[in-house]
C-alpha cells in the first residue's frame, strides 16, 4: 500500500506481503555493494561491479530522478520486520513515441541479495511496484527483459502475470503486463 514519506526516504514507500520498497540513501551504500554477487552482476550491471564512489553517485541520482519527475523510479527493497536492505526494484518509464496511441511502457528491472533469494522477494516487489505504477502514471504496460538462461527471473515473470512476447536484438525475452488503475478495473 503506498504511503506518502516525507522524510529521507523519499517520495513514495509502498508497503505490504512483508516488504517495503523505499527509495536508497547514502546510508544504504555499504548493504547495497555487499548485496552484490556475481548473479547480479552478470544478469543485471552487463558485467560492472558496483564501485563506492560510483554508487554513491547512483545513488544521489536516483533520488533527484524522484524529486525532478525523471524517467528512473529506483526503490530498495527491505525487510518489513528488520528494515534491512535486501534487493531493489526500478521501473524505467518508456514513453510512447509522439503521435501514436501506444501506452507508457514501463521496463521493471529487480535484484535481491543473495540470502533472501527463493523466498519470493522478487516476485512481491514486482507486485508492489506494478500495483503502483498505474495509479501513479495510469494504464502502462510493465515489461520484462530476461536473458533465456535466467531461470529465476524467467519464475518471477510467470509467477507475476507477465506474458511473453517477443525476442529482442539482444537475445532477451521480452514478457509484458498491462496495467490499470484499481478504478478502472471494476
């Protein structure tokens, strides 16, 4: 359930099925390089591992892409009952070329640290994320980029909803869900 934050942790904190999804701090750099593993590096950052200085700086970018209405809505995700940073969550909104009717594509990408894997994590986070985004931005459609090989993801999108749809240039598995405000869908 969302829940406007006005403190240091950002514009929106959805909240629910035991995790909250918050925008990071610079006090989340030292959880976030640790969460780390070569998983995420190979699936999510194409090979780069997360420097300090350099994600300190994603960091603050993320955070003024919140306050300036810019096209990347990064939250972390944490533990409901610890606060502890266990993954992330991004939805990267696409819009549509001018002069056409196509809706708001909206890539969501998510990663979870290593000891919260197999729990559902992902799949919660994505949930959150997708209840929000159209209440947020209105009908969109959520899409999933996983590379054929990524077995867990390619659970994620199945136990989400998402449909696949096509191969991209790159080799990816392009899974798409539409997504409508709650008052839409009556």
């Amino acid at each position: 359930m969302p829940a406007e934050d006005d403190d240091a942790d950002g514009p929106v904190v959805l909240e629910g099925a035991g995790v909250v999804l918050r925008c990071l701090r610079p006090d989340d750099l030292a959880a976030h390089i640790a969460g780390e593993d070569d998983d995420t590096v190979r699936w999510l950052t194409e090979g780069h591992r997360s420097e300090p200085v350099r994600t300190a700086a994603w960091i603050l970018e993320n955070r003024r892409e919140w306050a300036t209405g810019g096209p990347r809505r990064h939250l972390g995700i944490c533990d409901a009952g610890s606060g502890v940073l266990i993954g992330g969550v991004e939805a990267h909104l696409e819009p549509p070329p001018l002069g056409t009717d196509r809706p708001l594509r909206v890539n969501v990408s998510y990663a979870v640290f290593p000891g919260w894997r197999g729990r559902g994590v992902a799949a919660r986070a994505v949930e959150l994320i997708c209840g929000w985004l159209p209440e947020a931005f209105g009908p969109c459609v959520a899409v999933l980029r996983i590379a054929p090989e990524n077995a867990r993801s390619l659970r994620v999108a199945a136990a989400c909803g998402f449909t696949p749809q096509r191969t991209t240039g790159d080799g990816l598995l392009e899974h798409e869900r539409s997504l409508r405000p709650r008052a839409e869908e009556r």
